[in-house]
C-alpha cells in the first residue's frame, strides 16, 4: 500500500481477495478523490467501476481500481452525507469514469461536479426518479454491510466502521 | 416510302413491347437465382415452399410490393420524389434496343450503339441523386451522393475500356462488333484484350452498385441508402431497375469481351444468354462472398488501379493497331 | 348516414366503429390472390430488441431458414417492411420510437409480439419497477403473440403460420405432432 | 410513468428532435450534419443509439445514447431473493449468459464461504467455455455482416447451432441459461452429452481455418480492419476496457490467468494478445481465443471423470436462504471482458445492493474518443469490434 503512504486517508483497510474480492479498501475525504484518482492513475491502475451504496449513514460511493499486471483491487470509497450528495467527477483523469458518475447520478441521485455531460444515461431525459434509493426506513448502517477487513490505519474522528469490530470484539 | 416507315415503327414498337416483357421476366428470373443461389451458397434451401422449389416467390413478392400503401413522407419534395424511380427505370428499357441478342434478334441496328448504352446508364445516377435528395432523409442523402460519386468515378474506366474494343473493332455498332468475333472462345475479344476486359468487369460492380461496391445502399451503414423512404413499387421499381441494369452490362460484355451470340457449332441467342447468365452468376457469386469495401477506399481503387490500368489498355492497344 | 353505414361491408368495420374506405375496385377474387402474396411474402424488419433478436435472427440462419416461406428479406428501412417481429423488451424510453416505427410502415402491416417480455413485460415486470412497458399491444396493436422466453426458432415459425392464416384464413403447413402424439 | 401513458411522436418533430438530439447539437460547429444512428439501426446489434455529428462522411463528434434497453437488474437485485435473481442473470448478457450467472454465483459463494464440489467446477467450466464459443461466433457472424459479408453469419450460426444442441442438455435452454446455482450447477453432464462434447472438438477445430482462408485473409476484410480503431494502452486504461479490446492492444489481462477463479489454474491456455492496437488486434485475438478454448474444453472434459463430489454440494442453499452480512466482489471472464458482480448483503432474503460491472459499457465508453475523425462506415467496423451486447450496456 505504498500508493497511499503520504496520502491523507481517513482509513486504510487490508481486505481479503479471498474472502471479500477487494484488497484494500481506503476511506476518503469528498475533497481528496480527484487527488487520489489522479495518484492511482500515474501507479498505472485502470477503473473498473464506479457505483454508490445507499447507507443509514450516507451514501457510500466506491470507486473500483484494478492493475493490469500487479493484481491489486484497491476501492475507494467516498462517503457522502443524505442532505448533500455532491462529489468532484475523476472523468477527467478516467474518462471512463464519466459514464460510471452518469449511471450513479441516475440511480442515486448523487451530483457530480465537474462531470462534462450531466444528464440522464440510462432513464429517459426527463425521468427525475433515482430508483435505488432507499426510503430511509430501510437503510442500514454501513458498519454491517461492509466487510473491509484488517484497519491499518485511521484517522482520529473516523469511527464508520468501529461499530462493527466492537461487536467482533465481543 | 411511308411503308417502309411504318414497318420500321411497328418493328421498333414490337421491339420495345419485347424488351418491356424481357426486363420483367428477367428481374423475376434473377431475383429468384439470387435468392436460392444465395441459399445454397449459405446452406439453407433458400425460397422453397411458394411454388414448386419456391419459384413463384419473386412473383408474389412483386404483386404484393404493389398491393403496398405509396407514403411519400411529409417534408419530400413530392414531384422529385416520384419522378426518381420511373428515371431509373424507363431509360433501362432503352438500353435493351441496340443488343444484339442474335443474329436477327436486335431491337434497332445503330452505329452508335454502345454510345446510346453509355449515354443513357448515366440517367440512372441523376435518379438516385434525385431520390435521395427529395426524400429528405440524412440516410438517403449520404446514399445518394455517395451514389453519384460512384457512378461518376466508375465511368471513365468502362468508358476506356469501350474505347479499346472499339479501337480494334474499328466501330460502335454492337453487332458489327460481335461479328467480328469468332466462333470459339481463342477467337473473342477476351484474347485480345484481357485487362480491357477485368477494367470493364471490375467497373460494371461498381456501375450497377452491387456488392462489394454496393455503397448507396450499404446496409449496415446507411440502413437503406438511397431508397430508405421508398415503400411499395417505387422501391420495386428501383430493385427492378438494378436487375435491369446488371442485365444490361453483362450483355454489353458478352457483346464486347465475348463473342455475343457467336458461339461453337451454331450461332444464335442461346449461346447469347448462357455466356449473360454465366456473368450474372458470378455476381451473384461475388456478392454472398465479399465483404463491403470502404468508400474511400472504393474511389482509391478507381482513380489509382482502374483509370491507369484502362488508359495504359487503350494506349497499349492503340500502339499495337498502328503497327 | 346511418343508412349509409349499414350498406357498408362489415368487414370494413374497424375497432373503433369507424369504417374504413372502401376499395375502388373489389374483386373477391382478386383480394383473395393479394391476400395470399401478402401472407407468402412477409417481410421482416431488422428491428432487435434483446435475447429473442438472437433467436430471431437464429430463425433467419441454416438451420431453420425463414427463407422458405419466403420471409427471409429482413429490411432495415420500415417503409419497405410488411412485418415487425418486436423481439424483446420495450422499455419507456424506446416506446415512442417503435410506434414511430410502426407508423413509418405501409399498410396493410402486422406485428408478432415475440417473447414474454413484448406480450407482457415477462420477467422484468416486478412490484417497483419503473422502465418496462408491459406488453407491447399498450403501444401499437398485436397480431400474433409467441411466448417463450425466449422463444423457440420453431415458436417464431409456428407465429409466422398463425399470421399466414389469420391473413387468408387457412392454415397452409402441416400442423406439427403434440408432445405424446409422435410413435 | 404510469402504463396509462399515451406516447406522442409528433410533437417533437418541430422542436428538432428529442431531448438527446438538442442537447447534442448545442455543442456542434456550423454546416455538420448531425445523424442519429440507431436506436433502429442495423449495425448498432439493437438498440444502441449513437448521434454522430459528420461533415461530409467523416464523424467530428460522436455520442452514444444509451437507457433504450435499461432493464433494470441492479433494482430486481434488491427486490428478488438471492435464488430468484439468478434468472436475470441468463438475460443481461444473451451472449456469453453463463459468465454472468458464474459472476453471481461465484460473488454470493464467496460472500458466504461456500465450498463448490470439483466436479460441479468442472462442468461450470465446460458450460461456460462453450457459451464462450457460441458467444465469439456470434461476435464474428454479426461483425462481419456489419462489413457487408452476407454469408459468414450463417456459417457461424450453423456451428453455433451445435454448440447449443449440446448446451441445452444440462442448461435446459437455447439462450437465457441460468443453470448455475449457488454451491453447483443444476445438472449433471450425463454420457451422451460428454461424447457429444467431443465429438465436436475435432468438427469444430476444423472450421477454424476455412473461417481463416473464407474470411480472415480475405484483402476487403482486411483492409477494412487493419488500422481501424487504434486504441492506445492508454485508452484502455483510462477507459477501463477488458477483455479481448484490451488484448488486442497488447495487454495480456484475462481474468482468467491473472486472478484465477474456480479451476482455471489447473488448466493450460495461452492468453492471446496482438499489439496493433487497431479492430484487425481485436478481431485476431478472439479468432486465436476461440481456439485457446477448444484447448481448456479438451483438457476439462478429460478432468470431469476424475473429478470428485456431484454437480451440486450437499446440504445447498435453500429457496429462503439468508446470506450472511457482509459484502463481495467477484469477477470473471467473459466473452467480452471483465465481469464484475459486486453484493452487498445486510443478512436477510434480497441483497441489499447488487452491482454489476459490464465489460460493454467501459469498452463502449471509449467509442466517443476513438471514433473521432473517421469515416462512418469505420465506425460501424469499430462499433462491431467492440463486441457489444446492448442489454449488457444497458442492465
């Protein structure tokens, strides 16, 4: 995990390809995803998929990475607060991403800025529904839902997913 | 002296009423060979359940073609765009008058028969052209100018390649031409003039749009080309002039390269329309096999491999004639 | 005018209770004949939606070969095209380019709703769900429906014979075997 | 939208097209033409709607509109339970559907710990190396057709019909498989279907080079591929293509090789890659993988008899099994490209969330940039190396 070593992450977790398919798993600032995509691009890694999980917490946005040649999945993850799904769009540096971020803002509503073409991909133009959704009675919180696997660092004031390794704990 | 006009009209008049009947059986003829030899090309049956082996298909289909609702869709210009299919047929019709099919069988003895081919294949590109730009589709004006190109480019070397049958032939007159020709295959044109006679194959896939020089109406790129609006018998009639016109240039090379009704042991039309037929086939043939090629790269093979190759043909056989 | 209606052929009637003009020259005879060419010379449009446009196209191919009723000129523009087969799901966003389609086709035309999802939204109808059209005779009237999902080449087959005999009124194939019924 | 909807088609025409078309054309230059191909387009292989802005036939701007075909998966994910979604998995890709199904399958075992009997591995790889060569036939027979080669698709398809004669034994279906289930796969391969697998081997094996002499060195053919198309290593990774796109740009990646699942690694295969970068690469790589194939199939149905455990492991998964909480990201290899099946589970009957990861829609994504400056008919050649299968795009 060399990438990150100078890196202001809120939390860095050694997953298991085994077990949960994703080898690390990094926590972001909303503010550091296009710093962060932009060192991911220059260690040669490729997107695999951009995609939000709609939490009791907030909306969690994951963004995949894989290497061609050095087998890492590295995902970073974004969470953003209900009342404000706004993000910086990585299409510039991924330009793949622009499609990914299009889907995510149909499905989820969440608002990326800076994204060159903002509107509907999959729904119809004029569709304002964002189906997957959740109604806030059926969210979960994210502590359950996530497996990350081994904290290797944190940041003070970080506790998402705290929750969950109390309760392994006891 | 009014008699004798009289018999050349009536002649002419029957000539013409012939030649109407010809192209229609020919189209249903051709259109049901390609479709069964496309079958079995592609190892299915092809038509097979109308009429014995599905030999009334074409038939049927082009009854049903005219039992179809005409649109002419809203923003056409409506006068352009019926007046585009009967320009690409009715001159085909006049196409037909000056071969000789066999050695009385000729529509009109002219001198100037291949002249009046040539002259009159050239309507054809102004009725696409046409019928592409009044439909007011994007499709068809792709298709349409895409076909003016083609037909444009495509001439010159046909044109040159006439020019060296005519050079040793010394005449115009198609059955002049094919008289001169002898009865087997070492004593045709073909001998004399091989390349003369690969330009003019090569050209006539490009002048009756067909594949792999089908680009006007290339299917998979400009959905229909030219013909995308057309429904019912404007777009039969355009299907029947492209049968008509391969019908036409394969004759025109069996006059010129092949001996025409010239043939082993007795002359007549039979040998005329195996040889045409033979032709037809292997465009038929060439058609299920190949794919498409790329317009550009479609003119590259006209302008860079054909013209010089026609020209290098008649200055070769202008030289040979001098001396 | 009500007495002039009900001079007015009953087959003329349509859906809707109006009537539709009546033909300049009618001939039983030669209505028949049409009917029959039109039924012989069904001509598809390459329109695929989804999986059944595989199995659409697999009806096209050697081994089922479509070309032997004479269906086999699949033509991309619909003004030349007497059939639209809509193999697949019609979802909001398409549904008004295939009833543009289907207006931009001359009469007389037909439509197979092939597969479950075109006759009525199939597997993709579920409480919730928010882009597929259920059923495509919401949109434009159905003449024949093939289920399956998909169906098979010999289902479309078999729906091309039903649109044959709806149009002449005779079953012109042998019928097939039940399951049980072959030795 | 309720179904009551009445759907107009006139009223848009005067205002110029749709909502798509408008917002396309605020960005277009003065005296182009701006062209919709598609949604009912021949060579878009559905309904695929690209609008392309063209002066003279060469394209300055392109932009796929996608959604035609949007149906929907990743919301049944959460509605369905974690057997009832297996189906649509069989329907997101009618091309190579029993990669799809092991994307699911595979992510949900692995969210659950599920161990897979060998043989039930074995026969997981036999079906789907099959699907893949239905799957790559299909691919050639419609490519070619887009390049105006009538004939090839009929050949394909009539191997392609026997391929599927033997597929519709354990699968019990022409097209839309969903046979695999969670913890095996439905059905055993009894005797005859085996025999059946190698008999075809040789026939198959065969075809391999009249489809070369037919088609591939065939000068038209290879004139419209070669050069067409180049993407860079770069475009690949910037748009995050897989698959047989990002091999024929010189990137040996198959999921196959560098992230092993199931019994790949037991067998021996090349990973093909040419570095032209260009639609010939893509399209000599899957000619070359087809038959890498034959080699895993051979080599997989010699394994199936020593295998051990059945088609199915004991004790499986019930109709109203509950996943344990947690989450799983799962990738295969398809005929396309990287399939991706992210769940997330919160422990109850329906994933809470199921993403899929579709190798069309990044390779499709990269067509804007690559289509750039080229004539029409090239775009078309590039749209069918591309190997797009349009509910994939869409979900």
């Amino acid at each position: 995990m060399t990438v990150f070593e100078h890196f202001r992450t809120l939390c860095i977790a050694k997953g298991n390809r085994a077990s949960s398919g994703v080898d690390w798993n990094v926590f972001l600032e909303r503010d550091y995803i296009v710093d962060a995509a932009e060192l991911l691009k220059y260690s040669g890694f490729h997107l695999e998929s951009v995609h939000a999980i709609d939490g009791a917490e907030g909306m969690l946005i994951n963004y995949l990475f894989d290497h061609f040649t050095q087998g890492e999945r590295i995902c970073l993850r974004v969470l953003l607060n209900h009342e404000d799904v706004t993000v910086d769009s990585i299409a510039g540096i991924f330009q793949g991403a622009e499609w990914h971020e299009r889907e995510t803002y149909d499905f989820h509503g969440v608002m990326f800025t800076n994204n060159p073409n903002m509107v509907n991909l999959l729904l119809p133009a004029e569709s304002e529904v964002h189906p997957l959704v959740k109604a806030p009675k059926k969210r979960v919180a994210l502590a359950e839902l996530l497996s990350c696997g081994e904290i290797e660092s944190q940041a003070e004031g970080f506790d998402l997913l705290n929750q969950k390794t109390e309760e392994a704990a006891q | 002296m009014t008699t004798f006009i009289n018999i050349q009209l009536l002649y002419l008049i029957i000539a013409l009423v012939a030649i109407m009947a010809w192209v229609g059986l020919n189209a249903l003829v051709l259109v049901y060979c390609e479709r069964k030899f496309a079958g079995h090309i592609q190892r299915r049956p092809g038509p097979f359940e109308v009429g014995p082996h599905g030999a009334l298909q074409p038939l049927i289909d082009g009854l049903k073609l005219m039992g179809k609702q005409l649109l002419t869709p809203d923003g056409a210009d409506k006068v352009l765009f019926w007046l585009a299919p009967i320009l690409s047929f009715v001159p085909v019709l006049l196409l037909f008058v000056p071969i000789p099919y066999g050695p009385v069988l000729t529509g009109m003895e002219m001198n100037l028969g291949i002249l009046l081919i040539l002259a009159f294949a050239g309507f054809n590109s102004l009725a696409l052209l046409l019928a592409g730009w009044a439909s007011n589709n994007k499709w068809g004006l792709l298709g349409a100018a895409r076909a003016v190109a083609q037909a444009v480019a495509y001439e010159i070397p046909m044109l040159l390649a006439v020019l060296g049958v005519a050079f040793i032939t010394g005449t115009l007159n198609l059955t002049e031409i094919t008289t001169m020709q002898g009865a087997w295959p070492w004593q045709w044109n073909i001998v004399l003039q091989p390349l003369g006679f690969i330009v003019f194959l090569v050209s006539a896939f490009g002048e009756t749009n067909r594949a792999p020089f089908d680009l006007p109406e290339g299917e998979s790129e400009l959905t229909a080309g030219f013909h995308t609006e057309y429904s019912s018998m404007g777009f039969g009639l355009f299907f029947m002039a492209e049968y008509a016109y391969m019908v036409v240039v394969c004759s025109v090379c069996t006059v010129l390269y092949l001996g025409g009704f010239k043939g082993p042991f007795i002359d007549g039309w039979w040998w005329f329309l195996a040889k045409t037929y033979a032709l037809l086939f292997l465009m038929i043939w060439v058609r299920w096999t190949y794919p498409r090629v790329r317009f550009d790269q479609l003119l590259n093979i006209n302008w860079k491999w054909l013209l010089p190759l026609a020209t290098f043909n008649l200055l070769a056989t202008a030289f040979f004639i001098k001396l | 005018m009500a007495e002039k209606d009900t001079l007015k052929r009953p087959d003329l009637l349509t859906a809707n209770g109006n009537y539709m003009e009546e033909p300049l020259v009618n001939v039983e005879l030669a209505q028949d004949i049409m009917d029959v060419c039109r039924s012989m010379s069904l001509w598809p449009m390459t329109f695929g939606l989804a999986c059944c446009a595989i199995e659409m196209m697999a009806t096209g191919m050697a081994r089922f070969d479509l070309a032997r009723f004479g269906a086999e000129v699949f033509r991309p523009s619909p003004r030349q095209a007497d059939l639209m087969i809509v193999a697949g799901t019609v979802t909001h966003k398409f549904a008004p380019g295939i009833v543009r389609l289907y207006e931009q086709m001359p009469g007389p035309k037909w439509v197979i709703a092939m597969g479950n999802c075109a006759i009525s939204g199939g597997p993709f109808k579920f409480k919730g769900q928010y882009n597929v059209v259920e059923g495509v005779d919401k949109l434009i009237p159905v003449d024949v429906y093939v289920p399956g999902c998909p169906p098979r080449p010999e289902g479309l087959l078999e729906g091309l014979f039903e649109l044959q005999r709806k149009i002449t009124g005779k079953r012109w194939w042998p019928v097939a075997k039940q399951v049980g019924e072959c030795s | 939208m309720s179904s009551e909807t009445v759907f107009q088609t006139r009223a848009e025409d005067s205002i110029g097209g749709d909502f798509y078309a408008q917002h396309f054309q605020e960005g277009c230059e003065e005296n182009t033409l701006v062209l919709n191909m598609g949604p009912q387009h021949p060579s878009t292989h559905g309904v695929l709607r690209v609008i392309l802005e063209v002066d003279g036939e060469y394209i300055l701007r392109a932009e796929p509109v996608l959604g035609y075909l949007h149906r929907m998966h990743e919301k049944m994910g959460e509605v369905k339970s974690w057997y009832q979604f297996i189906p649509n998995m069989g329907r997101v890709d009618y091309g190579h559907p029993l990669a799809w199904n092991w994307a699911y399958v595979g992510a949900v075992e692995k969210l659950a710990g599920i161990e897979v009997p060998e043989r039930a591995e074995f026969i997981r790889v036999i079906t789907c190396e099959l699907n893949r060569l239905a799957s790559h036939l299909l691919w050639w027979g419609a490519y070619l057709l887009d390049l105006g080669a009538f004939t090839p698709i009929l050949y394909a398809f009539d191997d392609r019909e026997a391929i599927l004669d033997i597929l519709q034994r354990p699968t019990g279906s022409r097209l839309t498989y969903s046979s695999f289930r969670i913890g095996g796969v439905q059905t055993d391969l009894d005797e005859k279907t085996v025999q059946m697998i190698r008999d075809f081997i040789p026939i198959f094996r065969e075809r391999l080079p009249m489809y070369k002499a037919l088609v591939t060195d065939n000068i038209i053919l290879r004139k419209r591929v070669e050069g067409i198309g180049e993407m860079s290593p770069d475009v690949i990774d910037r748009y995050g293509c897989s698959g047989p796109v990002a091999r024929g740009s010189g990137i040996e990646y198959d999921v196959r090789r560098n992230e092993p699942y199931s019994i790949y690694d037991r067998f021996d295969f090349e990973v093909p890659t040419e570095d032209t970068c260009c639609a010939a690469g893509r399209y000599l790589v899957r000619m070359e993988e087809m038959a890498q194939t034959l080699r895993i199939l051979e080599q997989a149905v010699d394994g199936l008899d020593k295998a051990e455990g059945g088609c199915i492991m004991e004790k499986a998964p019930k109709p109203n099994w509950k996943a344990p909480a947690g989450e799983a990201w799962f990738a295969v290899e398809s005929g396309r490209g990287k399939v991706g099946v992210h769940v997330v589970s919160d422990g109850s009957k329906t994933p809470y969330r199921i993403k899929l990861r579709s190798p069309s829609y990044s390779n499709l994504s990269s067509f804007a940039e690559v289509a750039e400056g080229v004539l029409i008919a090239d775009a078309v050649s590039i749209l069918g190396s591309l190997d797009l299968i349009i509910p994939e795009v869409d979900r």
